[in-house]
C-alpha cells in the first residue's frame, strides 16, 4: 500500500481527567483514527505532569502518545477534532522514519 505513512502523535489532555475517563477519552480517538482509514493505531498513556507555564489556565495536563499509520489526507479531518475539543490544551502531529 503505497501512500501509507506512519505518524506519532502526542495529545495534552486538561488534568481533570481521571485514568478511566482518560482510557475512554483514549479509545473514542483511536475509533475514530479507525473510522478514517488508519491501521496500527497503539495507544500510550504518558501519565500525568506539570507544565513549564500555563496552558489554559492549567498547570498541569495528561500527555497522551498515539501511533497510527494512515493516508496523508485524512490528517487534516483529524487535527480539526481536536482542535474542537475543549479538553485538549495542545497537539503535535509528525511523521516518524
């Protein structure tokens, strides 16, 4: 399958979110990573940690690490999810070699 490139992820989640709410919030992405085609997708809690400054008023947030192998095209779909979700402080998408 040419096209297909792997990608890593890491997610800062707001620090409310417990570790069963965190593993839910966790599956629905990687469900919906799914839904949009992508294969290998390995989920990673980094757990919790402080920050270096404030981030939305928080001063500490959940570090989330997804794997994912997909077509360049559906990113963008993605990255608009998230950017909509009011729990996510910050996100970093990239390719890995």
């Amino acid at each position: 399958m040419s096209g297909i490139i792997k990608y890593e992820m890491i997610i800062l989640l707001s620090e409310e979110f417990n570790d069963s709410e965190l593993k839910t919030w966790a599956f629905n992405y990687a469900k919906s990573l799914q839904n949009l085609s992508a294969s290998d997708i390995s989920v990673v809690s980094r757990g919790k940690r402080d920050l270096a400054y404030l981030i939305k008023n928080q001063k500490q947030g959940n570090f989330i690490q997804i794997n994912f192998s997909s077509l360049p095209k559906y990113l963008n779909s993605f990255a608009t999810d998230l950017k909509f979700d009011s729990n996510v402080l910050r996100f970093l998408i990239f390719k890995k070699k």
